[in-house]
C-alpha cells in the first residue's frame, strides 16, 4: 500500500464503500454503486495520471 | 435500541445526543437508530481509514490560527472523533514530512474525518424522518 497505485487504491476503497453505505440502502445497490464508484476513481485516477505524464512540471 | 422508521421525528435533544455519539464513535449513530449494516460499516471502514493515515506517517495537524488552512485540515482530523483523541494520547499523528507518503496520509487522515462529519449529517436526516 505504500507505492502511488496501493495508496490510491485503497483510498479509492475506503471512500467508495463510505459513500455508497451512505448514498444506498439495500445490500444490492450498495455493491453495484461502490464498485461503479471504485473502478471511476481509481480509473479516473490512472487516467488523469496518463494526461498529466507529458506535462514537464 | 429503537428502530427510527422513515418520518419518526426524534426529540431535539435526541437528535443532538444521536449526532454527538455519531462524531465520538464513527458509525454509532447510525447503530443507535437502528441501520445495524450502515452502522458497521462505517464503525469498521472510518478508524481502519484513520489507522491506514497514521501508518502512512501523515500528520494530525495543530490548531494553528495564524495557518488558516493548517487549522481547516485539524478541524477535518477532529471530525473521526475518539480514534482522533486515542491517536493523540498516544502520540502519534507527528508526521514525518520526508516520507514518501506523507501526503497520502494526510488525505487519509483528513478525509476520514470529513467522511465521519457526513455521516454524523447522515444521522441527523434519519433521527429528523427524513430518510
């Protein structure tokens, strides 16, 4: 968990299972909504980090 | 301890007593009103976060007023409640800003305790009936 990919991972986790106990009430959307949360952060994450790569500073 | 049905309205006093224990004990006040599976989660999900913060070697930040944003990021680190006060009694939090992922636990740190603030808000709306 200490390179950039495990901390973000597991901050993606943590806030993904936060908001969804919090934006859902059944067991079922609960994963649905967590899991479409984990993949956008952590794919958001790798995806702003690609657009970012070119950038000298 | 009682169930809160949607539209039960609490006392005031309640209300603020729910959200108090809420702030102390992340995921308490959900417990308390009943959302056993919400409760557990956040009770599980937000000191593990904190933890995961401190193991990081991020900073539980000073109330420094002449620092305004030192001073929002330590309101934030207050908001986990208890795990906040042992982490301190226990001295830990001092940061050690030459660490790789110093940064990474500060967000850890800082968002656990804003996480824990909306679901003290979470509790409020249920205690009020309005979820």
């Amino acid at each position: 968990m200490t390179t950039h990919l495990g901390a973000m991972v597991a901050f993606a986790l943590f806030v993904s299972v936060v908001f969804a106990a919090l934006m859902r009430d059944a067991p079922g959307e609960q994963l649905r909504f967590g899991l479409r949360l984990f993949g956008g952060l952590v794919g958001g994450g790798i995806l702003a980090g690609w657009l970012l790569y070119p950038l000298p500073f | 301890m009682p169930i809160a049905a949607a539209g039960h309205v609490r006392s005031t006093l309640d209300t603020y007593l729910i959200c108090a224990v809420g702030w102390a004990l992340p995921g308490a006040g959900h417990l308390w009103l009943g959302r056993r599976q919400k409760g557990l989660i956040f009770l599980i999900a937000l000191p593990l976060m904190f933890a995961c913060g401190l193991w990081l070697e991020g900073r539980l930040f000073p109330f420094e007023l002449t620092q305004p944003l030192v001073a929002l990021a330590a309101f934030a680190d207050i908001g986990v409640g208890v795990p906040y006060v042992v982490a301190k009694a226990m001295s830990q939090g001092a940061g050690r800003a030459i660490a790789p992922t110093f940064e990474y636990g500060n967000a850890f740190l800082i968002v656990a305790g804003l996480l824990n603030m909306l679901v003290v808000l979470d509790a409020f709306d249920v205690a009020q009936g309005r979820k």
